[in-house]
C-alpha cells in the first residue's frame, strides 16, 4: 500500500533519500520526520493434536473451503499471544506448544501474516460464531482438503517440508 499523506498531519509526502536504509523512504516536509509504511499483522496457525497426527482445519463466513485458524494482532499484543487468543476465542482451546513457521505478506488486506504451528491442549474445539465448521484432518487429509492456492497451503506445505523433529 503507498503513502501517499502523513498519518499524523495529512500534509502529502515525498520521497526522500534515508541515510541509513539505502533507499527513498516517504518524507513528510510540515512535521520533518520520515513516516514509514504502516501495515496490520495477523496470526496464523498450523494446530496439531496431542499426537501431532492431525491439523485441525476450519471454515468460515458461509465459504465453502477449509482453511487455518487466523486473526488479527491487537495494538501492544505479541503475536504468539495473539495466537493463543485467536484459538481460545474462535476454537475454545488452548496450546501446549508453538514455534514460529514463517511470515507472508498479503496485499489485498495489508496484513503481514506471521505463521505458527501449535500442539493443542486436552479440550476438543469449541468454536464460536466465527467458525462454520471445524475438523481434524490427517496429515495427507489437511493437504488434499485446504484451499488449493492459498496462503493456508502454502504455510501448511512449507511447515512439513522444512519442520524439526524437536518442534511442534
């Protein structure tokens, strides 16, 4: 997403050369200070069951395909808090373990996604509103049923390519 207006005087910026970053960085000339992209964030998450056999999958507002459990990083929240909130909130669950996946940018939204595989604890999901419908899925399952061409596959697909035997 471009800058184009100080979010903090609405006068417009220009580009400027910053001594540091090597690059133009948006400059605002009323306040005298350089203004740098701003973006939401959100959490994703790869949940496992106790035995890690299984991933859990869900789907929601009324679409039709299985997707990861995901939200928004609140302002002054961690994003592995964020994670442990989403779950609880969304799923009723709460985690045993989490390690970090990896991070992708999505542009329709401006949401840097951060990606964590998590073991869930004992309860079954107990999902609120926001979630249509939920299932555990075996590992080959959960690969031929979420949505083809996502980011939730693409998380999925580079956690079992690349996982450790001591993570999640």
């Amino acid at each position: 997403m471009d800058m184009n207006y100080c979010m903090h005087c609405g006068a417009r910026l220009r580009m400027k050369e910053h001594e540091t970053e090597g690059c133009p960085v948006p400059f605002c000339d009323a306040c005298g200070d350089y203004r740098f992209p701003v973006f939401n964030a959100a959490a994703s998450m790869l949940v496992f069951s106790r035995d890690r056999q299984r991933i859990l999958l869900i789907r929601q507002y009324g679409r039709p395909f299985w997707i990861l459990p995901a939200g928004y990083i609140n302002k002054g929240e961690d994003a592995e808090d964020a994670a442990r909130r989403e779950l609880c909130e969304e799923l009723g669950l709460d985690i045993r373990a989490m390690c970090f996946n990896r991070s992708r940018y999505f542009p329709p939204s401006n949401t840097l996604l951060l990606n964590f595989a998590v073991i869930a604890g004992e309860s079954e999901p107990h999902p609120n509103w926001e979630v249509d419908a939920w299932r555990w899925f075996t590992i080959e399952e959960a690969k031929a049923n979420i949505k083809p061409q996502s980011y939730a596959q693409m998380f999925l697909l580079h956690y079992l390519d690349h996982r450790k035997a001591d993570t999640p």
